[in-house]
C-alpha cells in the first residue's frame, strides 16, 4: 500500500467518525477544509522557517493572502 493509499484510508476513517459525531447537522466539508488549511499552513511556515514571502510562494498564494489566512486561523508566525 502506498503512502496515498494510506492517507486516503486515514481520511475515510476520520470522514466516518466525524458523521457519527456530527449527524445531518455537522459541516463536514467546511470543518475539514480549516482544518486541513491550518495545517498546511503551520507546516509550510515551519519548512520555510517562518519566512512569509516563501511560504507564500510555496502554497501559490500572494503575502496578503497568507496574512489574511493568519488571522483567520489565529496563526501566530514567530
């Protein structure tokens, strides 16, 4: 099994527990595209070692966009 495979499984597992949880009333899409958002963020920060042009360049988005993402996610860049 390769590594797309096992994230596809991973995600499919936490697709199934968040319907559980959720029911009709949750925001299944909404929820895990600021999750997943975040996370790419943080983690493109950390790669870039915070260095906002860079991280901006990699996720193909201008610096004002970034800053606006920052603010949304409460992302703090020190």
């Amino acid at each position: 099994m390769n590594d797309h495979q096992k994230l596809t499984q991973l995600i499919e597992k936490s697709v199934q527990q968040y319907l559980k949880q959720a029911g009709t009333s949750g925001k299944l899409l909404y929820d895990f595209n600021n999750y997943f958002e975040k996370t790419i963020i943080r983690t493109t920060l950390m790669h870039f070692n915070h260095n906002l042009f860079l991280s901006a360049q990699a996720l193909g988005i201008s610096r004002t966009t970034l800053y606006k993402k920052l603010e949304k996610h409460s992302i703090k860049n020190t």
